[in-house]
C-alpha cells in the first residue's frame, strides 16, 4: 500500500513527521497490524522471523548448559571421575550438585540485571555479540576441567553469561514483530529452552555409556556450535527500531523495519506508531531505570511479569534438569531412564510447536490459567502415586508415575511455559522492557536458587530420598499461583503497545481487557 502523507519538520537535525501526521500513520498502522492474519504476517516479514529465531538462539545454550550438567548426575563415567562411592555406586554428594546447579540461576540473577545496560547503552546486537564471544571462553574451562572446583568456576562465570540471553531474546522477539506474529515469536523462546534440554539429553544419551572423560568432555565441546554460527551471522543482523527511535535515530530505524519486512512494505506507518508509544510512554512518565519499573505507573505491569515466571519455578519445571536422575531414582533401569528423559523433552517440544497453534487462536489468559490448574491436579497425582504400597516393587506404579511426568512437561509447554514470555513482553511498557524482563529474570531465578538447593536433599537417596512426593509440594504451590493468576492475570492479545499502555494507565481491572475500545 502506497502512502502520500510526506509533510516532515527538522528537529535537532531529523527529519520527523508532524504531530498530527504521526497520529495519523499511527492509527493506520493499528488498524493493519488488527486486521493482519499470521500467514500474511509471515510473507510481509520473513526477516523479521528469521532474525527473531536467530537471536533465541542465545536460549538454547541457556538451556543446554544446566540440562547437561543434571544428565551427567547419572553418566557412570562423570560419577566416577566427580563422585564418592554410596552403598556399592558412585554418585556426585547434594552439597556438590547444589553448588554446580548454582551457575545458571546466580548467572540469570546478576546476567540479566546487568544486560539491560548494555542493551540500553549500546543495543540488542553489540550486547548479544559481546555476549557470544564471552560464553565461548567459558566452554574452555568447562571442557578442560577434572575436579569439581574447576568445574565449579566454568560454571559460574559461563552461567553469568548465559544469564543475559533470556534478557536479550524476548527483548528483541517482541520489539521487531507485528502483533499477528509476537505471540509465536515470543513463545519461540520456550521452544528454545525445549531445545536446548532435549539437544543436551539426546548427547549424553549417545555418550554417556564412554567409560573415559569423552562422556563428559564431548557434550562440553559441542557447546562451541552455537557461539560459530552465531558469530558468522551477527554482523548482518538488523538492531531493534525500537530502541534506534528512543536513541532519536529515525533515519536508521526506518532502515531496520526495511530490512525486518519485504519490498511490498510500507513502513512508515510502523516507524509512526513506534515514535507514537514512545512519546505516549514519555507523557506517562514510565521512566527507563530499574526504581521507574516500580512506580505507580508500572508497578502492576512489573508485578505481573515477575508472577508469571516465577510460577515456572513454583510450578515444579526445575525438575526438568533433574528428569534422568528422577526416572533413575524412581526405579527404572539407567538405559530406560535416559531414554524417557529424551522423550520426556520431546513431547515437550512437540507441546510447545502445538502452542503456535494454541496462541494464535486463544487469549493469553485462558490458556495460562487452565494450563496451570492442569499442572497442579497432575502433580498432586505424581504424589499419589508414590504413596502406594510397596511401590519400588509395582513396575506397573512406576511406568504410570514416570508417564504422568512426561504428560505434565507437555502440557506445560503449551500452555505457561511459552505462554509467559508472551504476557512478559505484552504487560512491560516499551520503555522499560529491558528492564522489567531482567528483574523478571532475577526473581525468577533468585526462586530457582532456592529449588536448587532444595531438590537434591528432596531428591537424593542419601537424603530425604522423596521421589514423586514431591508432587505435593509442587502441586500446592501450583494451587496458590492459581489463585493469584485467575485474579491478576489480563488478557492482551492482539493489543498493540500503545493500547496496553492506555488501558494500564486507566487502570483497566484484570476481566475488563479483553473486550475493552480504545478510545483516545
């Protein structure tokens, strides 16, 4: 669609369209993102989806790390190398397994705290890069270590740096999409977090029977894949619009929505609404520093990010890294337990695809609230379970227990495992995005520090030895995140920002957004 609205006016050296103007483009652009359908989105930006899925790719080796090091618990040559003998087998000790869990989730507190002032100083692509570059250092010492305190060390600072890729990958997702693509795309990064896992069970699957270090050295190395080809490509990656507009580069914003869209794009209307939320986002006073993301302007949109990925946590998903270890523990021979410990990542991969489908065709809200009412009833079931008499003796009990756990991973992945990213994008003002998805992430993972210290003593036979009786635990968390999700939880789908900014600031309760008018 060809436009002729060309009236522009300098100001501090740029060109930028007159105020009246901007509303106008702006509207329209509203109105096209509205009425835009997903396939249609996919032919007009296909870069915009290809350099989305690229910087996810950050999020694989998020997830791959941790995954990796829960599987090699139960690899015979790591408990060799690593372990002490208990009781006729080697097995890494709790304290051991805490403080080596502890890499990922300290990383994803200060990583994602710290990422956001890079990201605001010097963008998403330079961020990202200087990011890769330092996470391939990190592999070296992971590959060459043999003692635990080695270990140790590549695991702490290589998890610092992949704690900032959960603060860059949605950032970018969501601030160079349509609306009739932010939903997939921003779900994307759940399905790398899946990839990653199932990436780092399928590996040791195939090396875990080594009886040398290469058991645990080569699903080391192979972390060195991600940082090669995401090095290669990098340079040609377009920066975010959003955050070129709030530098006041306009000349090269328009320039990345070109390059995000194809030819039969006019993007002048979406340079328009950009510059439109920015200046609405400057009269409500949202601010750009971590105390603004508490303000009264943004507190609740702050408190519902922060709620939704701290359910993750609460809803029992740190016992993905722990899933060959539990099947092991529960009862089911180690070959059996390696490999439900894949297919249990490959229905969660097989979930999250059918999110696409499900966010795409229902609101944000009803699928988190039935998917994590799901989610606790399943684990109070795990539990049950687990009480039956004589239960290391009834195979039977144990397969249908080990089942309920990977039907559980399933319906988490498709419904608040992608489902969050999506609500984390949607509720944070523009401005402070950044931001508020690294204090997300840092309370998320302040939690999952928590749980992993926690779950090896729950877990552990030389400990408290729980086994699926952890499902109640789980399970009433669940319950409770329940309650605050039906009450707090808005429906935002199919908003474009600037809307979710007017109805935050009218102060819309929880039920009023989904049919909601705009009216300016």
């Amino acid at each position: 669609m060809e436009h002729k609205h060309e009236v522009v006016v300098e100001q501090a050296g740029l060109e930028v369209p007159l105020k009246e103007e901007l509303g106008s483009q702006a509207r329209l652009a509203t109105e096209i993102e509205h009425q835009m359908t997903f396939w249609e989105a996919v032919k007009l930006y296909p870069s915009c989806v290809g350099w989305s899925i690229f910087f996810s790719m950050g999020i694989i080796m998020t997830a791959f790390d941790p995954q990796l090091l829960g599987s090699l618990y139960a690899t015979p040559a790591f408990q060799k190398d690593f372990g002490y003998l208990f009781e006729g087998d080697y097995i890494i000790s709790a304290p051991w397994q805490i403080g080596l869990g502890m890499g990922n989730p300290i990383g994803q507190v200060l990583g994602a705290l710290g990422a956001s002032y890079p990201m605001e100083w010097w963008g998403r692509k330079k961020t990202f890069a200087a990011c890769v570059i330092m996470t391939a250092g990190c592999i070296f010492i992971q590959f060459f270590a043999r003692s635990l305190k080695v270990l140790l060390v590549g695991e702490l600072l290589g998890g610092l740096i992949l704690g900032t890729y959960a603060t860059i990958a949605p950032a970018y997702a969501s601030e160079v999409c349509p609306i009739a693509l932010r939903g997939v795309l921003t779900a994307y990064i759940n399905l790398c977090f899946v990839m990653g896992q199932l990436l780092a069970n399928g590996v040791i699957a195939g090396t875990s029977q080594l009886d040398n270090h290469w058991a645990y050295s080569a699903p080391f190395a192979i972390q060195w894949l991600w940082p090669l080809i995401i090095l290669i490509a990098v340079p040609f990656a377009p920066e975010s619009p959003w955050w070129l507009v709030r530098k006041g580069r306009f000349d090269e914003a328009e320039k990345a929505l070109r390059r995000l869209a194809s030819s039969r794009v006019d993007v002048k209307p979406t340079l328009a609404i950009i510059i439109e939320t920015d200046r609405l986002e400057v009269e409500m006073e949202t601010g750009t520093t971590y105390l603004d993301c508490f303000k009264k302007v943004n507190l609740r949109r702050t408190e519902i990010s922060v709620g939704v990925y701290t359910i993750q946590v609460f809803s029992g998903i740190y016992l993905v890294g722990y899933a060959t270890y539990f099947f092991q523990i529960a009862g089911l021979p180690g070959n059996k337990a390696f490999q439900m410990g894949v297919g249990y990542l490959a229905v969660g991969f097989l979930g999250t695809v059918l999110s696409f489908v499900v966010i795409s065709k229902y609101g944000r809200r009803r699928i988190y609230n039935i998917g994590l009412a799901t989610l606790s009833i399943m684990m109070f079931l795990i539990a049950i379970l687990d009480c039956v008499p004589n239960y290391e003796s009834r195979s039977g009990v144990i397969w249908a227990q080990s089942t309920l756990m990977v039907i559980w991973n399933g319906i988490y992945d498709v419904s608040i495992g992608p489902v969050c990213f999506v609500i984390l994008c949607e509720c944070s003002a523009t401005k402070v995005r950044s931001k508020t998805i690294a204090i997300a992430t840092a309370v998320q993972a302040l939690f999952a520090i928590v749980m992993t210290v926690a779950i090896p003593y729950m877990i552990n036979p030389d400990e408290a030895n729980m086994r699926g009786k952890l499902g109640f635990f789980f399970g009433g968390l669940s319950a409770i995140c329940f309650v605050w999700a039906w009450f707090r939880i808005p429906e935002t789908k199919n908003r474009t920002y600037e809307e979710l900014d007017i109805m935050f600031e009218r102060g819309l309760k929880t039920r009023e957004f989904k049919k909601y008018e705009v009216t300016t």
